[in-house]
C-alpha cells in the first residue's frame, strides 16, 4: 500500500479526501501544516478538530510548527492582494513545499492536499504548485480537483454527520478584514 502524506487545512476538509484517498487503496497520514491561521486560538480548534476526527477513524496525524510571524514575512508586500491573489499562491507555496520536504524525509511516496476542495480556491494554481515542489523534492503530487463530482456538497455532509467545526474564514487575518 502506498504511503501518502495529505496535507489537511482542517477536519471539514479533510473528511471527504481523506475517504477517496483510501477508497484508492493509500495508506493515509494526515499533516497539520498550516502556519497561515490567525489567531492562534483558531490555529487550535482547527487542529482539535482534526485530531479528534483522525483518532476517531484511525489515521495518524502529524503536526508541522505554527509560526505565524514567518508566515507574514513570507507574504510581506501582499497583504492587500484579494483572496484568490498572489498572497494565496504564496502562501500554497510555502505550505506544499514543507509538505513535499516531510514526505520525502518520512518515505512517503506521494502527497497531496485537501486545498482544492473549497469553492473559493483554483485547483489549477494549487496543483501546479504542488507539482512544482513535488518535482523539487523528489515525492509525487497527487493533482487533484476535490471539489467535482460533488465533493464539496458531501464534505458538508461529513461535517454535519461528525458535528465539525467550522470556520468563516480562510484563514489569516486578511482573509477576515475582507469578509
Ligand atoms: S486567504 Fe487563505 S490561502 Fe489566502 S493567504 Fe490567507 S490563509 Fe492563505
């Protein structure tokens, strides 16, 4: 069974990719890499979120290191960029490259994302990136729009089933100031 690294924003996210993921026979382990989440209080009931459900189901979870002021200084100069921008793009970047670093590091012979599950987010920017750092570090991307056939209607549908959590917002503080 293959083994693959799935970068998750959060549980509502994760839930459905995850199914599909293991419906293709993978061996999933989920990684909370997401630096970008403000504040910190939001960064954790995310997390909580996903560490209960990923215990409920038996798929390992690791955790990546929140710093948020190196977030901000990797965006620097984007702050006003609409949701969907530039800032976004980079901030796919940074969270796609560190994920490509630890699947390789951890063996894991692909990885992917939960990103383009949402209806706000280009699947096209996020795989490319994704198959960009993947190249770079040497670990397959798994290119995937999660959002088709459905996929958003029944990630809602999980998180109603698993009473989950959910955020208004992306993430990061721009991403509230523009709501
Ligand atoms: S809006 Fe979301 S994807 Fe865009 S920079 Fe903020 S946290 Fe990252």
């Amino acid at each position: 069974m293959d083994k693959f690294l799935l970068h998750a924003c959060c549980a509502p996210c994760g839930a459905y990719v995850i199914e599909e993921l293991q419906k293709r026979g993978f061996d999933v382990t989920v990684y909370y890499y997401n630096p970008n989440i403000y504040p910190i209080e939001e960064y954790m009931r995310r997390r909580d979120e996903s560490v209960r459900y990923c215990k409920e189901i038996g798929v390992a979870l690791k955790e990546g290191i929140y710093n948020h002021e190196e977030w901000q200084r990797i965006v620097k100069g984007l702050e006003q960029e609409p949701e969907g921008g530039l800032r976004c793009a980079v901030c796919y970047r940074a969270r796609l490259a560190h994920t490509a670093a630890i699947a390789k590091d951890g063996g894991f012979g692909w990885f992917g994302t939960t990103l383009s599950i949402s209806p706000h987010k280009k699947s096209e920017v996020i795989n490319k990136i994704g198959t960009e750092v993947g190249e770079e570090a040497g670990v397959r991307f798994l290119a995937e729009d999660w959002k088709l056939h459905d996929g958003f209607k029944k990630s809602c549908a999980l998180s109603r089933t698993h009473q989950f959590y959910r955020q208004t917002y992306c993430g990061c503080e721009f991403s509230i100031r523009k709501k």
